[in-house]
C-alpha cells in the first residue's frame, strides 16, 4: 500500500512553493518522516533539490505527456515512504487549452488523478482578509480536487499574520503555518529558474536553515495529518525503450537535463548508462551502442567546450559508425557554434550544421509533439514524442535535413523541427514519453 500524500501548489509562480517544499521536505526528515517527493510538470531543476533536501529520488508526473497507466507506474517510487510531497508547476490550475496524454499539464490534473489535496502557498504581502477570498476560488472551481489548506508566505507583521488568519476563518479555511518575510531564505535562480542543485555552494546549509525556517512556522504534524489517501493504481512502470544497450551518456554541469523516470526506465530495461564528462574533455566510452547528450548550460561553457579537444574529436569519431543524439543543450554541442550572450563566438563538435545564439535572447517554450521523420537511438521512423521545450537561444543556421515535424500543444506547428545528419541527430526538446 502506498503512502498517502499531498500537493504543494499556488496560484502563481513565485510564491515560494519551492522554498516551501523543500522546507517541508528536509523538516520532515529531520524528524524521522521518510518523504517521497515528486514534481509536477516538465521540470529538471526542481527534483534535484528536492532529492538532496529528502534523500529520495524526485520523479516527474506529466498530464499532458503521460498517460494515466504511466503516472501511476511512477508513483510508484513512493513504496516504502511514509508520506508522498509533490510540488506542483505554476499555479495550480495552469496548463494547456488542449488535453494530452490524460489532461492539460496543470498540477489539478495530477491531484485528481491521485487524490492527494493541496496545501496552497500563498503570498499574501500587499493584502490582508482578501488572501482567503483567493483560497476559497481555488477550493470552489474544481470541487472534486479538495484543498486541504494554506501556508501564508511573506507575513509583514504579527497584526498582518492575524489579520489574514481572520479572514481564513471566516473563509472556514485551515492554516498550516505562516512564514514571515525573511530575506535569504531563498534558493538561487538564473534565467532558466533555479541554479542545478550541483551549482549550488553550501546547498546543506540552506537546505537546514530552510528545514528550520518551516519547522518554526509551520505545524509539520497538521500537514502530515492532511495527508489523502493515493488511489491512483500503482503497478509497475511502463516499459521505457532504451536507446541503446551500452548508453555513453553526457554527465556534468553543462549536461545535467534528462528526467528521472527515463534513467530508471533505461536501466529496469537493462540498458547500462556509461556517464562521462565533456567539460572534463572526455570522450564517450568507445565500448557504448550509442551516445546521449542532455540539455543544460553549454552556452555557459563556451570556452571549456571548444577547447575540449578530446571529447570533440572522440564524439565525432564515435557518430561515424554509432547513432549520437542531442536534446537540446546537447544538440547545440553538437552543432557546428554557438554565441555566447557577449557575443563571443564558441566552436562546437560539428557532426550538425546547427549554429544558435544567445547574444539576442528569444524564449522558446511549451510541449512538443513530434513525428519522427527519421530514427533517434530507441525510436523508430514515424513515432509519436511528446516533450517540452525551454531555452533563450535563436537559430543563425540550421543546414541539415528536418529531423521531425513538430507541432506545439495547440497543434500548431513549430520551425524548431531538430536535424540529422548521418548517425547525428538533435532536437530542441526533451523527450519525456513516446505518445499514445
């Protein structure tokens, strides 16, 4: 039987959910409360702190990408745990016109899948007894998710504190803690969100002084209490098709991008992942079937990339008898330059003709539903992706052959379409599930 859980949501981004999570999460732990995080949405960042604040793997839950048998395979992961955190994306309602895979990405969709209420954090600076008017819209517009109640973030003032608290009241809605404004205690962020968890210096003494910032106002004990029953079926783990059966996979801080449940997938499929560093200028494990290159930070380390002679010659010599593919990121390593934001002009391996620029930045976001016109490692000719693509970069040249046609969560489509070249092959988005 599985743990029973709950969802950390909002109605906006930048409330501080995060910082609430993973409070929550190191607090619990502390006392002795084994806590399974997950992370709703298309997120690599995230589930990283929340592994180091839990000593559990997070793991991705997509409506829109995945299906229902899916999700529920993943939460599987919760065995063994006491209590299930997931931290929603957004606000708590915020998806995509247009239904995938089992809804519209919106973390509502993953608490009525599951059953787990919501704890909103709300930010309640700039208002006082109106904050509860913001919490009952939420309970009241979908009334099979239940909301458990708030947390209150950014308190001014012991008056203020009593003031909103009123208003819950009167709202009849509960109040799990209240946080006072207190600058610091905050995890660092760069234009993509969150600094990767391995960037971050002393990451265990803001964890512990987050942990301690929650435990002092917060009442962990009522949040455990809130806990719902998990009712979504729980079998094994969908099958997961490795690209390969001796994966070389890129591993480091420019290439840190790819989703949890596809590693576990790759390996519960008895493929072996060979990691290896480019920004240690190594070169893939010769012994592999193919080659991976995750999304991340290259444009970071332009310099430490183009003078890393050995891992560009090694790469290319590897994807002139075996399939190497790029997400992102790594499809940019892959390609020909890359323009760092001053403008500056960084060679990259070139086995694709791709050179992107971050001198004028441009965002690219949402999911992506691809129709592979080639093959990719573990994906054949005509297969269905779905993924979801973020990144600031614009293309100045794109030479080589379209890879797929790719159409955005409207069905709209979108120029971003990858390329291939040879046993070379990449694509702006993150593949997160094959589409059903």
């Amino acid at each position: 039987m599985l743990p029973d859980g709950l969802i950390i949501s909002a109605p906006a981004s930048g409330t501080g959910k995060t910082t609430v999570m993973l409070g929550l999460l190191a607090a619990l732990r502390a006392a002795g409360t084994a806590v399974q995080p997950f992370k709703s949405g298309p997120d690599y960042i995230d589930p990283a702190f929340h592994g180091a604040a839990s000593a559990r793997v997070s793991v991705n839950l997509d409506s829109w990408a995945m299906g229902v048998r899916r999700i529920g395979g993943l939460v599987s992961a919760s065995a063994g745990a006491d209590l299930i955190l997931a931290e929603g994306s957004m606000g708590l309602f915020d998806g995509v016109a247009h239904a995938g895979e089992a809804g519209t990405g919106a973390s509502a969709d993953i608490a009525a899948l599951t059953g787990w209420p919501v704890l909103l954090v709300l930010d309640v600076s700039g208002q006082a007894q109106s904050a509860a008017a913001v919490a009952l819209g939420f309970a009241r517009l979908r009334p099979e998710i239940p909301v458990a109640g708030v947390i209150l973030n950014r308190v001014a003032s012991p008056r203020h504190e009593a003031l909103v608290r009123a208003g819950m009241a009167e709202a009849g809605m509960a109040v799990f803690g209240a946080l006072p404004r207190r600058a610091g205690v905050a995890v660092p962020e760069r234009h993509l969100g969150l600094v990767q968890a391995e960037e971050t210096p002393e990451l265990d003494r803001i964890i512990a002084e987050v942990a301690a910032f929650v435990a002092e106002h917060v009442d962990l004990a009522a949040v455990r209490a809130a806990a719902g029953r998990t009712r979504i079926a729980s079998g094994a783990p969908v099958a997961v098709v490795p690209p390969g059966q001796r994966i070389a996979l890129a591993r480091d801080r420019a290439f840190s991008f790819v989703y949890p449940h596809l590693l576990d997938g790759w390996r519960r499929a008895g493929a072996e992942i060979l990691p290896f560093s480019p920004l240690a200028d190594e070169a893939p494990d010769d012994g592999a079937d193919c080659c991976w290159l995750p999304g991340g930070y290259p444009e970071l380390y332009g310099p430490a990339l183009a003078g890393a002679a050995r891992f560009r010659k090694g790469l290319y010599r590897f994807s002139q008898s075996r399939p190497v593919h790029g997400e992102c990121g790594g499809y940019m390593a892959m390609g020909t330059a890359i323009i760092d934001a001053e403008g500056n002009r960084h060679e990259m391996a070139g086995l694709l003709g791709l050179v992107t620029s971050f001198e004028k930045r441009k965002m690219h976001l949402g999911y992506r539903l691809a129709a592979l016109d080639a093959p990719i490692p573990g994906h054949a000719a005509g297969a269905r992706l779905r993924g979801h693509e973020f990144h600031y970069s614009t293309i100045l040249d794109q030479p080589d052959m379209a890879l797929a046609r790719v159409v955005d969560a409207n069905g709209d489509p979108v120029p971003e379409a990858g390329s291939r070249r040879g046993n070379a092959t990449g694509t702006f988005f993150h593949l997160i599930a094959e589409a059903t």
